[in-house]
DNA sequence: AGGCATTTGTCCGTATGTATG
DNA sequence: CCATACATACGGACAAATGCC
C-alpha cells in the first residue's frame, strides 16, 4: 500500500528527528507522487497518519519545507509544492559540460573558482598517463544551475602540453573552446568512473546541502582523437538535484 | 585553524543529532585522509576537540559506526577504519550483468526472486516503446558476491514477444543466454540512467545496509539490434561495495 | 615482574530538545 | 498554551585493556 512505502525510512533513536526525516520524505516524494496534480499536499492531519506521527511533528516538517523555499502553505487552501525537477547531466562518448545545461533551457553556467600549477599526485599521474611530480593545472569550479549550486568539480591539465589552458579557461569559461585555443580541436570521453558518498562539510558548504544527504562522485577522463588523456576530473553533484544520463554509441 | 574547517558544518538544533552529524562527517573522511596509514582513528577526546563537542557525543558517532561495519574499536589500542574494497561494475552498449562479477575473479551470482506477469504500468510502457497496460513479465533478482548481497534489481520484458522468458531465465540463469533460447541472439544497452538515493526500509532489509546509508539506481533499456527495446530494468545497488564504470565506444 | 601513560568502556547526574496528547 | 515522556548532549569519575619503559 502507498502508505507503508512513504512510512518506510521513518524511525525513532536514528540520531535523526522526526520532523527531519519527514521533511527529507515530502521533499523526496515531491518526484513520485505526493501531492496531486494541482502540487497541493493531503492535509496535515492525513499527513500525521500516513507518516505515523502526531499533527505537531507534520508542522515542524512543513515549516521546514517552506522555510526552505520548497512548500507554500496558504491559510485555509492547503500546502503546495513549488517543485524544481531534476537537472539532467549526459554522460556521453562528446560529453561537453558546459553545454549539458543551456540545451534544456536552464541557465547554468560553471565558475572557476581556483586554479594552480601542482605537481602531479599519484591519481592524476596515472589518469593523464604522466609521471608522479609533473606540472599539472588544477583547476576548481563550481556549476550552478537555476541559481542553486548543483556540482562542484575538480580537473587536472597538462600543464607542459597546454600551458595556456588556466588563460584561455578563463577568457572563454569553457572547457571545448579552451582547448581549441590550446590547438586542440576535438576531444572524446574515455572513461566515467561513477560512485556515491554521504556529503563531506565541504560539500554541505559548498553545495548548499543539509548534513546527512548524498553526492554523485564521477570520475572522468578525456582524450584527444589519438587516445591521448588531455583532461581528468572529478565532479562532486548534489544527488537530489541531478540525474546522470549515460548515451551509450548508436547502433553501427 | 584546522579545527575550525572541520567544525564547520556541524550545527544544533538543525534536527539532525550531533552524533549523527559527526558519524556522517567521519564516515565522509575516511576517503579524504581521516586516519593514519594503518586506518587509525585519532583518540576520542582529540576527535570531541577537532569538533568542538563532549567526548560522549563522538563515542555515539563511532557506536554507531561500528554497528555499520564501518569502524572497529579495540579498547586500550584504538578505533580503526575498515575498508574493503568495491566492486567494480562496467556499463557499457554491451554491458552483460552476470558475467560481470566473474570477470573479477568475484564469486557472483544473480538469483531471481519472484516472476510475475502483469500489466505494464507508465513507467515501464515508456521504457519498452507498448501500450499502458500490455503485458510484461517482471523479474526480480538480487546479486550477490563473496556472500554479500550487492544489488537487487526489477526487469521487464514484453510478454507477448518472449512468452517464454521466465522459463528461459530460471533454466540459464543468465538473460544472455534466456534471451538467445528466445531467439534473440544479440542486444545492446540503448540507455542507462543513473541517481543516488538514501536506503529503503527494503534496500536495508535485503541488501544489509544499515539505515541511513546510500544506493546507487541505474535505469536501464536493452534494445535488440533494430533498436526496438527488450528489457527495461531498475537496479539498486549498495553504494559502498561497488563503483560503476562507464565505458565509452572505443575511437572510430 | 611493576609502574605508568594512553585509550576505550561504563556509570552517575543534570540540562535541553523533541514528540505526544 | 500546558504537562509528560523520551532522546540527546554535557560534565565528571572510574574501570578495563593495551603497550611501553
């Protein structure tokens, strides 16, 4: 029945509070189901029942939820969903970042944060196929989506095949053309390494998130057309508000 | 002051627990640095300092690890990290889900659970390319390695092309080889899609997880080599004993 | 062996936050 | 608003196990 799945998750002494995990369930119920076709939510009192718990515990989950942006409670109608859907992100053999956002009508863009010159460590040393110590460029960047942070990504140049890449990076704010400015005219995918954490106070910071909730961790390598690494990265998503799309080749 | 960026993140009256949000903070920095080479953890009292609570409050935190198989605390000597390692599952076009494991040299098995004819709901009529309601038969298995229940996963497929399917799966074993006694020799992954949630009451209860704790959902269409969809399938991984690898066609 | 510092484990009491009715 | 029950967080004290001198 549609109550025992929306009450599963819902437990006492779990460290978390039950007005808490409320909220964290209309919030993630928003995407399957709750809420009718108009967005507007069953009754408090229904509510308290579905979920188990007293007509208080619901207020304190909804106050939450409005205080955050996320509801709209409206004296004598009911309480409504102001819903935000997910941001989807190709992954893709021509993945280009930059490009994912403005093709679904979203205003997105990706701000550089940090950049360095740093002597590889291990991990980018064998990503980019380079000696352990060489000169690579890090650069941080934020992307933000909708005026809400969505990701935060770390990625690993070259530096003695692309040194102007930090310039040029900054100039045109976009990976694709960067590298054309570089010499480099077109690059592929290689490899996306995908995995899932419990967010780290950075993350919580950073990406505007509440203790507790989950990143999406993709670790991505790019190549030049000779299968050369040019780029590796790893990007950091805030799970609840992205979906990862793999395209696979088409058919040949 | 290191502290202070530790600390930061950790708040009161958020509704999440303290101990809750230190045992997600510690939980975050095992794989950034959190332990010395040997997986141990500073003392408690240095940990209840680094973030500005009573020791108490960190002995919660780490209890509650521990009972998550994470940590492991001796006493007199310390608490220590245990780590073992993920699973690694690629996704590709021609992405085959029990040979999967074995190519690990991993003792892996799928075992199907329960089959089941019904009306196709929305979801997976959209996947399948049939009309709402047409019949398919719906699979659902859980994947086990090293004795370690590891995903657990819903497939369908149309009923009316491969009546025979379940018969086919039981006897093999393996949808490769149902679907060739079937009569389709070949098929690719068109599409696959990728989210993180938190666990389920049932991910908890079937996968072992302990609450709290994080899956990985892949989405996932298999097409024949016309391109028309033959399985569409749902699988829910625990997020801590596997890494998703996508591989992208090699260079044409 | 003994002595000592370090570290985890257990007990007490008390104040505050959360949840119910 | 109020009263009640339980979980959370703090502070202090001491016991138990380990390892080192």
């Amino acid at each position: 029945m549609a109550s025992d799945i929306i009450r599963s998750g819902i437990g006492r002494r779990t460290g978390i509070a039950l007005w808490r995990q409320i909220a964290d369930a209309i919030r993630a119920g928003i995407t399957s189901g709750l809420g009718d076709k108009h967005g507007k939510l069953p009754p408090e009192m229904e509510l308290a029942e579905l979920f188990g718990v007293n007509r208080h515990t619901v207020r304190s989950a909804i106050s939450a939820l409005v205080s955050e942006g996320i509801l709209r409670a409206e004296q004598g109608r009911g309480t409504f969903i102001i819903q935000p859907d997910r941001l989807t992100y190709p992954i893709s053999k021509r993945t280009r970042f930059s490009a994912s956002l403005a093709e679904q009508g979203q205003r997105g863009e990706s701000r550089m944060m940090s950049h360095d010159v740093m002597p590889a460590p291990e991990e980018v040393a064998q990503a980019l196929q380079l000696d352990v110590g060489a000169p690579v460029l890090q650069v941080r960047s934020v992307g933000v989506g909708d005026d809400t942070p969505v990701s935060r990504a770390t990625a690993w140049f070259e530096h003695a095949r692309f040194p102007d890449m930090a310039d040029n990076l900054l100039r045109f704010n976009s990976v694709t053309r960067a590298f054309a400015a570089c010499g480099l005219d077109d690059y592929v995918r290689i490899s996306t390494r995908i995995e899932a954490y419990h967010a780290t106070l950075d993350d919580v910071e950073i990406l505007r998130l509440s203790p507790g909730s989950i990143v999406l961790v993709t670790f991505a390598i790019n190549a030049d057309l000779e299968g050369r690494p040019v780029q590796y990265s790893k990007t950091r998503f805030a799970a609840d508000r992205v979906s990862l799309q793999v395209e696979h080749a088409p058919l040949s």
